[in-house]
C-alpha cells in the first residue's frame, strides 16, 4: 500500500488541500490512503493522476492510462457531477504525461 504522506513530500502540490465527500472534508492523504490509491502526481480539484491512470477523488470513477485518447470529453459532459473545467485538465495533464513518456 501506498504511503500517500511520504509521496506528498515529493508532490506537495498534488496532496494541498481537503475533498468533501457527503458532509465530510478529507485531507488528500486520508482519501487517497482509504482508495488504496497508487501515488498521486497531479490534482485538479476532485481528479487526480496517478502512474495508473485517472481517478476521482469523490467517486468510484476511474480509467487507465491506455485509454487516456478515447473520446472522453462528451461521455463526462452527461454528467452532472463532473467538474468539466477540472477533468479536462486531469485529462490533458494525462496524454502529456503519457507522450512525455512519464507515465
């Protein structure tokens, strides 16, 4: 499991900051270590990048890096829970990440 407090000392940017899930605030830490979640490079808002792929913070949603040039762009606009200026970023951020061959 990933220790998400030791990553947030090479990513600080990524781990800034509290989600609101339900009534609740979570530290990005607290969400990211109760999702089991591979360490997080970049946050926008709810959706992070991890090595893996793209994951919302606040929901189940998540997708590989292989899938990274599908058309997601309209699939995610149909829903309304989908912070659409955030998930573009994550989106962008993901296909650079994958051309620079970081990820």
């Amino acid at each position: 499991m990933t220790n998400h407090a030791h990553v947030a000392g090479y990513f600080p940017e990524a781990y800034k900051g509290c989600v609101k899930v339900g009534r609740k605030k979570y530290s990005i830490i607290e969400i990211a270590t109760a999702k089991e979640l591979p360490p997080i490079l970049k946050r926008f808002g709810d959706w992070v990048l991890t090595k893996e792929g793209i994951h919302n913070l606040t929901t189940t949603y998540e997708f590989g890096k292989e899938r990274f040039n599908e058309d997601w762009i309209p699939h995610m606009e149909d829903k309304e829970w989908c912070n659409m200026h955030d998930f573009v970023k994550v989106l962008t951020a993901g296909q650079d990440f994958v051309r620079l061959e970081i990820i």
